[in-house]
C-alpha cells in the first residue's frame, strides 16, 4: 500500500493511512527531498484512494451510506503523509515527534509547485512553505474529540516491535 502506518476506527468504519517521510536540516530550514521510492509509494497510495472514492460514491448512490449523524472524517481518502523531522530517538519517551500531516493529494500539490524545484535539480518540499497542516496535536486533539481513540486497536504484521510493548500488552 506504500504506507507505514494504518488507523481504524471499526465504529465509524473508517482508516487512515500513514506513510511518514524523513527531512533533514539543510541550513537553518528543515526539507523533505522527493526520490523514486517516494513516488511509487504515492502511486500506490493514490490507488488506494481511488478505491476508497468510488466505494463512497456508491455507498452515497445507493444509500449505503453510515447510519449515524453525520460523517466524522475530515476528508474522504485515507492516505495520509507525515513530514517528520530527524530527531533524536528519546527510549521511552511519550514526546510526540514533530511533524506535519498532509493529506496525499495535498502532499502531491506541494511537490508539483514551482518552489519545490531543487537549486541542483530534484524536488523537495521546505518545512517552513508549508502554508497549512494538521501537527501532531491537532491531529490527536482530532482523536480525542471524535472518540475514536475508544475504537482503536494496535496490531501488526509480523514480528512486533518492542516498543509497542506499552500500548499493545503481552503478545497473544
């Protein structure tokens, strides 16, 4: 799915996706460089979407649609992208780590702008030209508030990392 990350909430049958992306400080600016890997996984993420759109669209159609009020998501699509800065790994640590959330297609505008060229060629995005996102508070603020945190679940594929120890519990 080209993600690391994915979020659901069974009660409002909902998912987000998450893919995260590494900057690095260049100068006194913080910038996320484009590569090849980047852009298959934001191709996969982009089909994923589209599946996603369409399912909606034919829920709405032919009344499928979710039988509470209203609809909790902030967007439609699931794929998320977090730019996060290159910090220092804190063992133990409840410290969230700074970042930006983006929506894929946001994400996608960004690195299509004219100032996302490299001077030496390449595409980047700089944290600081970021004119919109959700950071990370926001983002949990969002969680908390929808009540979804009640409807989450940690799981994984394969072996899981002992850092989800505290969160996940014993392993079944």
């Amino acid at each position: 799915m080209g993600v690391d990350m994915i979020y659901v909430n069974e009660h409002t049958r909902s998912v987000a996706t998450v893919q995260y992306k590494r900057m690095r400080q260049s100068g006194r600016s913080w910038v996320y460089w484009h590569d090849g890997t980047g852009e298959r996984e934001l191709k996969r993420m982009e089909a994923v979407d589209e599946e996603c759109r369409a399912a909606d669209e034919w829920a709405r159609t032919n009344h499928q649609g979710s039988r509470t009020l209203g609809d909790p998501r902030l967007v439609t699509t699931p794929s998320m992208v977090k730019l996060c800065r290159t910090v220092p790994f804190m063992m133990n640590s409840a410290a969230l780590i700074p970042g930006m959330y983006l929506t894929r297609e946001h994400f996608w505008e960004l690195l299509h702008r004219p100032e996302s060229d490299g001077p030496s060629g390449g595409t980047r995005i700089v944290e600081d030209s970021v004119p919109r996102y959700l950071n990370s508070e926001l983002s949990l603020l969002f969680v908390a508030c929808t009540r979804a945190r009640e409807a989450l679940r940690v799981s994984w594929h394969g072996e899981p990392s002992p850092f989800l120890a505290p969160v996940a519990g014993p392993r079944p």
